[in-house]
C-alpha cells in the first residue's frame, strides 16, 4: 500500500520562509517525477513546482519561479520545497504528487497560511 505523507506547513507572515517536505511508503520518490499543488478553498489546484525522477530537472509557473526550490533529499528518500518570500496568496492546502505513466498517488497534504 502506497502513502505520501507532505509535512512542514504552518503560519507564517507575508516575507517568510517555509520548507514542505514530501516521503513516501511502498513506492521509491526517485523513481517518480512529484508535483508539488496548492488547493485554495474553492478547489481550484494550483501547480506550483515539479521535479524529475533524477532531480536534475525542476519547473516552475511563473508564480513560483525565483521563490520556491523543488529538490530531492536522498538521504531521507524525500521530496522537499523551500517556498520563501511567502506572500498571501501562496495560502492553501499543499500536496504532493508523485506520477509516473499511469500510476499517481497523492497525501493528505499540510496547511500553509500565510498573514500578518
């Protein structure tokens, strides 16, 4: 049984920092690409940074790029994204997404708030 577990949100003020943190159980992380989403209260899903199997590649939306950083952490087999000069619309429910071909599994995702 496969579970992805995303950690590290919380509240933080407009200007922050936040490091999410992406593990997973019964699937290798390095051997998916993992998007990385934002839910905001109306349901939309936000795309907000991807990374290749090999961590050599990352993309961005224009909104994210120059403040969020996708990268791979080997040694705990995790998936991480620094998010910095949070601002209040980067608020949101953030998951994690690994896929590959026909297989895509999804956490429960963590809370980030962003407000003075």
């Amino acid at each position: 049984q496969v579970q992805v577990v995303e950690s590290g949100g919380g509240l933080v003020q407009p200007g922050g920092s936040l490091r999410l943190s992406c593990t997973a159980s019964g699937i290798r992380l390095d051997d998916y690409f993992v998007n990385w989403y934002r839910i905001i209260p109306d349901e939309q899903r936000l795309w907000v940074a991807t990374i290749s199997g090999s961590g050599t590649d990352t993309y961005y939306p224009d909104s994210t790029k120059g403040r969020f950083t996708v990268s791979r952490d080997s040694a705990k087999s995790a998936v991480t994204l620094q998010m910095n000069n949070l601002k209040p619309e980067d608020a949101g429910i953030y998951f994690c997404n690994p896929y590959r071909d026909n297989s895509n599994y999804w956490g429960q995702g963590t809370q980030v708030t962003v407000s003075s």
